[in-house]
C-alpha cells in the first residue's frame, strides 16, 4: 500500500482511459521498458475503476460517466460506440483538462474511513473517487 502523502507537490501529467477505467500519471516522468518498448510515464499511476469526478469549485469538469456519453462531435445513436479513443465526452474534455498550462499539482490528500479519496490540486481542481463495493475488491 502506497503512502499517500507522498503524492503531496506532485504534478499532474496526463489522464487517459484503458476501457472504462481512468488512469492518473503523477509525479517526475520516468522511463520504463514495456513490451512496445521505452516508454515516458509519471512515477506514479492511480488506476480508479468505480464512480469519480474532477470538478473546480461546484463545476463539475470531468466524471466517469461521460466515457459513455458521445463527443460533441458524434451522435447518441445505434452507430456511437463509447470504447473508440475520441468518440466518447471523456476523450474531448480530458485534452482540454490536461493542457498543463498552468502546471498542476497535488496540494492535499484525503482517505476516508470507506477508502473514498478526495486529492485537491492547484487550480482548485478536486478529484474525488467513490468506492461503490461492498466487497473488499479493487476499484
């Protein structure tokens, strides 16, 4: 188990999706070997596989279901299909979200009793993760 505090200053550099799971790049970019060879990634990754939000102030930016929800520039329709990158809502306001100007970073960490977990960033940008199981699963 990770130390959370440790997260604390740590930037924010990208966050995409594998599926319907978000995935979180923090801290310093490090090469590592992977089986399509040398990639760039943060030092750390969040993978967050239950309800989430990124809002600012009381506007909600950014949320787990809009991977289901079509891009401004596609259809609800029989042809949508959610799970091809750029077709989905989540694929166009994550490019804007993650611009990296200005640089964002981690300003606080909180885990509740229930493993909820709020990380407040610069910007006034606050994720927040909901654990939705009852069962002692990852999520």
């Amino acid at each position: 188990m990770l130390n959370i505090e440790i997260l604390k200053g740590t930037r924010l550099n990208a966050i995409g999706r594998a599926a319907a799971m978000c995935w979180i790049s923090l801290g310093n970019l490090i090469e590592i070997e992977s089986r399509s060879g040398l990639r760039t990634v943060g030092q750390y990754a969040l993978d967050v596989d239950c309800p989430w939000r990124i809002r600012c102030n009381s506007k909600i930016l950014l949320a787990s279901t809009d991977m289901f929800e079509p891009a401004s520039t596609h259809q609800h329709d029989e042809t949508f299909e959610w799970d091809i990158q750029g077709n989905n809502l989540f694929d166009e306001r994550v490019a804007m979200l993650c611009n990296n100007e200005p640089i964002i970073t981690v300003q606080s960490i909180e885990l509740s009793p229930t493993n909820d977990l709020k990380i407040i960033f610069s910007n006034n940008y606050i994720l927040e993760v909901f654990v939705c199981g009852s069962t002692d699963v990852e999520q």
